[in-house]
C-alpha cells in the first residue's frame, strides 16, 4: 500500500513499478492541480485527475503487468477491514499530516509486516522503518503533536529532488528487508538536510 501519491508518494509508487512489483494499492483523495506540476512530478495531462488515478496509469507503463488499484479516497481506520488483502500489507506512509501518520500507524501496525515513513519540509526529509511494526515501540515515540509541526509550502519547485531522494530511501529500506537484510531495522531513521 502506498498511502498518499503527492510528491513522496508518487516517486515511491514509480519506484515500485520500475522494480517489478507485482501489486500495489494507492491511496489519495486529492486531484492534481497546477501547483502539483512540477514539485509532485505531475504531468500537464493529468490535471484534473485523481492523483491515484494518473499515478496507476504511469506505474502500468513503466510495469505494464502490474495489478495497481487506485483508491480515490483517504486511508481511513476502516480502510483494512473494507480491502482484501493477500498476506500481511506492507505499508509505505507518505502523508503530509502527522495526524494521520498516527492514525495510519495505529490502524496498520498489528497487521503489517513491514512499515516505512518518509517525512519531507522542504529540502529536509527523514525516513522511518519498522520490520516488526506490530511490537515496534519506537516508531510512536516520533509522532508529536500537530501543534509542533513544522509548517512549511510542500509545493516549492525545487523540491521533487528532496522527494524522489526520500522515496529511493525509503524502497531502500524495503528491499533491504525483501532481501533479509534488515536485521531488525527498528529503530530505524535516516535524515538528511539540504
């Protein structure tokens, strides 16, 4: 599951299709507006679109026998219970509200079998992943708040970097545990500063 295809979300979902995955779900309710061009790495034809919807069709041309399912709605509590799922999702979390990355945690944790987080302000971004998020006790400990979160344009034009260099970090730590690397990646955090 990709949750959110904004400027992290989307560059993670391409990644993912470029590296053969064979399913994914996106999750988004936003369309894509001017100011999603150039900093989000949406094109000039997909305004007006559902971001799931645009980010579905590029994934199946880089991967044409990807099984991608769009959702053109937020990821809610519910949302596991309403899907079917084969085996334990895996949950990339790319939202840009620290309520929701709570919520999301909190509803994925005791059944994922693996988590991973990208946060972006900027030029500034930090990775979070969990091998073992349903006894993971540190990911909880980096959620604070929504009055202490830093707000900042998360359209700036020189951004897309920051979120492609977050997403690549981030189908990192996921291969890294494909491949049974990880070695108990939690507590994991990497960040990185412009």
């Amino acid at each position: 599951m990709v949750i959110g295809v904004g400027a992290i979300g989307r560059q993670v979902a391409l990644q993912l299709a470029a590296l053969g995955m064979p399913r994914m779900t996106l999750f988004d309710d936003d369309h894509v507006q001017t100011e999603n061009l150039a900093p989000q790495g949406y094109w000039p034809e997909d305004l007006q679109h559902t971001k799931v919807t645009a980010t579905a069709e590029i994934c199946r041309r880089i991967y044409p026998v990807i099984d991608v399912t769009p959702i053109a709605s937020r990821f809610k509590r519910s949302t596991l219970r309403e899907l079917s799922f084969e085996g334990d999702p895996i949950a990339f979390c790319c939202v840009d509200s620290i309520v929701s990355r709570k919520m999301i945690w909190e509803t994925v944790r005791s059944s994922a079998s693996f988590f991973v987080d990208g946060r972006m302000s900027a030029d500034v971004l930090r990775v979070l992943a969990s091998d073992h998020p349903a006894v993971d006790d540190y990911y909880a400990s980096t959620l604070f708040g929504a009055a202490e979160a830093y707000v900042g344009a998360c359209t700036a034009r020189s951004t897309i970097y920051a979120a492609s260099v977050a997403a690549g970090l981030m189908v990192h730590q996921f291969c890294k545990w494909l491949r049974g690397l990880s070695r108990r990646l939690r507590p994991h955090a990497e960040s990185v500063s412009g």
